[in-house]
C-alpha cells in the first residue's frame, strides 16, 4: 500500500509538469529559465516556498535535533524568520534590478551593473562551487528518507532514479514545472510532518515525550552555543536571498508588489516545526537505533502511521528534495551557458544548460556517496560561500559605484578565508566562520574601492 501511494503521486508530479507546459509552444531562453516574468503571487509563493522547505526540513532539522540537543536547531529556525522582513524589502528591489539588467541568473546582475567581465566569472564560478553542498544536500536527504521508511535500495540506484526525476522535471517546461508540482508537494510535505506530530502527540503524550526527551539531552545552551545561533541567523539571513535559485524565483514573477505578497506569508510555514520537534524528540525518548540522525523523523512515522500514510510522507520527502534539485538545476544551468559561455548564442543556451545540468547531477551523486555528511553541516557549507555576494548586492540595488575590483577581490578573499576556516575548524568561541569571512570580505572591499587608482603615466 505504501509503495503505491507513493508512486501514485509521483506520477500525479509528471502530469502536472506535463500540464504546466500546456498552450506554451516552443518556450523561449527566458520562459524556460524565468516563466518570461509571468508568475502571479499564487505560484511565486509555492516555488519559493517549495525551494525554502526542502528535504532539509524534513530530514536536517530532526536529524539535528537528535544528533545534537534542541539547542543545536534553534537558528535553523531564527535565519528563516529573520530572513523574511529582508526579503519583503530586497525582493522587489531584485526584481526590479533583474528587469533593468533583463538577467536571467545571479551573474547578470553583476555583469549589468558592474560592467566587469572578471566579476562575472568569479560570481559565476564560486555560485556553482557552493551550490554543490546543495545538492548532495537533496540527495542525502533523499536517501535518507527512503531508508528511514524500510525501503532498501542500493543508494547509487535509487541516487540515478532521483536524479531522472529531476531533470524530466526540468526538461518538460523548466521553471514552470517546478511551480506546479511545488503545490502538490507543499500540501504532502505540511500532511506528513502534522500527520507525524500529531500521532506522536496522540500515541505517547506530548507532555511523556518531552519529558523523557529533556531527561536524555540538555535543554541548557552555553555561552559557545549562544553565540553560535546569533551569529549564525545574522549570517545565514543575510544569504537567504543571495542563493542563485532564490534570485532567479524573484525574476519569475511580474511585478515587484507580487514579491511583498509572498513574503508576507512566508512565515505561515513556520507552523510546521512544533511537529518536527515532536517527531524528534519521540525518537530520542524511545531510544530508537538509527543508522543515521537524519532518519529520526522517519523513524517516528514509521512506528505510529498506517502504510497508506506512510505512502504520503514518502512522496512529501521525496518530491521535496526532488523539486530543490530542480530548481539548483534551472540555476547552475544558464550560469554556465550565459556566463561562463557567454558565446554560445541564445537559441542553444537551452540545450547548453541542459547538458550542464546533467553533469552537475552526476557530480553531486559522486559527492553524495562519497563524501556523507550531516545535512545541517551540508546548509552551514553552502552558506559560507553564497553570502559573500551580500556587499556586491547591495550595491547593485542601492546603485552604489564601488569599483569592480574592489567587489571581486572582496567575494574571493571571503570565500577563500571561508574553505581555509572550514577545513582547520579554528575556535573563535562560537562565532560562525562564515561570519568572520564576510567580515573580511567587507573589509578587503572598503579598502580596495578606497585606494587611489593607478596613475596612468604617458611615455614618449
């Protein structure tokens, strides 16, 4: 019974991306890639919606949650909630950057404004570079969820079947797809996390479960932990909307004042996690087994759901990592094909990506199986390098002229101290690294801009 919900709707997601595609014709560059700035807030809101809550909502915070206390997500919530008044006022103004620069990825935006070809490219390439923690994010959390529900697949294969999905997704009509099958993926991912919660609330007693949870973990955050989460939702909500795929969702939309009435409902979604941390906490009172933290959720729904319900949660985890990997897709493709290509003429820049596309899923299936990670660890990576974009963002929406060069040794010198800081793992005494990364990227930028330009000195 299981399988067969399951697979019913993931084939209901294959018709909805068939039908998305309805009337269109032959989609051009930008249809393909940004809906041709056509999404009202009705579909603005669930592709955005479907990026934000991914695998990792379902997986990474309950996995970290049993892994390493409560206090350990605590900013996994805080960066999201901070994140939205930013986004009220940055998006619209994204957007209206996007139609200035008619920009299609993170990158044109650079080249718009800033007029600098090296700028591009070094935007371009560090965007593709931490966006692969991204997406072995998807995939572990793929995994993840399907091994947690009792089925045992080789992870290579069920890796190449997820991997399949998600470019047909792609290949069918692109960015319309994917709004599409977000809505039907929304409504199975907030089922199975309050269908989950409440069985655990109903089975074992919110009140016994907390309070078998709290005799196992400590509820007491540290000084160190402290400043780890404030620092972190400070950093992390400054990149929120630095992340290729989040810019390219404000392009999708028609209007500025489509952008601010998505963001007002955001936080709707916020709703959910009580039911996460009750399905966590009930795996750590019940000393369940895990192979791996990142099944706790699964472990919960597992033992108390019937097996048609299981069939949901299994599609709801499912086509949430699946719909992320979509959208990483739709943006490290034209990055490649409009930036790093920028000879390859307009009607092939479809094609191009879709090649690219391919690759890139294939490098994050290597990563995966190689290199498996805890998916809050996999978040923290991608965020180390994505919001040294802030300081040249700024830039472009309040239309300061800060020199090119200043912007592009900032966001190396950032993101060079960020991979140097991840790998020595130095103690800053609970300081995100990150943080300390964007500080000196701030700084590199403000001395740079400000120095005197070479004197150009005429010779005989």
């Amino acid at each position: 019974m299981t399988t067969a919900v399951f697979l019913g709707f993931i084939a209901l997601s294959l018709y909805l991306a068939i039908r998305s595609r309805t009337g269109k014709g032959a989609q051009s560059v930008h249809d393909f890639f940004v809906a041709s700035r056509q999404f009202g807030a009705f579909l603005v809101f669930f592709l955005a919606a479907g990026e934000i809550y991914s695998i990792g909502t379902m997986v990474g915070f309950p996995g970290g949650i049993y892994a390493k206390g409560p206090t350990y997500g605590v900013w996994f919530l805080g960066y999201i909630l901070l994140a939205y008044p930013l986004g009220y006022f940055l998006g619209p103004m994204i957007w209206k950057a996007g139609l200035r620069h008619n920009a299609i990825t993170l990158p044109d935006l650079f080249k718009g404004h800033f007029g600098s070809r090296a700028l591009e490219l070094i935007v371009a390439g560090s965007a593709i570079l931490f966006l692969l923690p991204w997406g072995q994010l998807q995939f572990t959390g793929l995994v993840a969820a399907l091994k947690g529900l009792g089925w045992n697949f080789q992870p290579l294969h069920l890796l190449l079947i997820s991997a399949g999905l998600a470019f047909t997704y792609i290949a069918i009509s692109g960015v319309r797809a994917s709004a599409y099958i977000a809505i039907l993926k929304d409504i199975l991912m907030v089922v199975a996390i309050i269908a989950t919660g409440v069985a655990v609330g109903w089975h074992a007693g919110v009140g016994d479960v907390f309070a078998a949870a709290s005799a196992k973990v400590s509820n007491h955050m540290t000084d160190t932990q402290l400043r780890f989460s404030m620092s972190t939702m400070l950093f992390q909500a400054l990149g929120f909307y630095m992340m290729p795929f989040a810019v390219q969702n404000f392009f999708t939309a028609k209007s500025s004042h489509t952008i601010r009435r998505t963001q007002i409902a955001m936080p709707l979604y916020m709703l959910m996690y009580p039911f996460l941390v009750l399905a966590s906490y009930y795996a750590i009172s019940q000393n369940l087994e895990l192979a791996s933290p990142n099944e706790a959720f699964f472990a919960a729904a597992v033992r108390l759901l019937p097996d048609w319900l299981l069939g949901l949660v299994a599609a709801g985890a499912a086509l949430s990592g699946l719909l992320v990997l979509a959208g990483i897709c739709l943006a490290i493709g034209p990055i490649v094909a409009r930036n790093l290509l920028p000879g390859l003429p307009e009607a092939k820049q479809k094609q191009g990506a879709k090649v690219v596309i391919v690759i890139y899923l294939l490098l994050s299936i290597v990563m995966t199986l190689l290199t498996p990670n805890l998916m809050l660890t996999l978040i923290n990576t991608t965020y180390y390098g994505v919001t040294q974009f802030f300081p040249g963002m700024m830039a472009i929406l309040f239309g300061w002229r800060i020199r090119p060069l200043a912007i592009a040794l900032g966001i190396v010198c950032g993101q060079a101290l960020a991979i140097v800081l991840y790998l020595q793992q130095p103690d800053f005494g609970g300081i995100n690294l990150g943080f300390i990364s964007l500080a000196l990227n701030l700084l590199v930028t403000a001395i740079v801009h400000c120095l005197p330009r070479a004197a150009h000195v005429k010779t005989a």
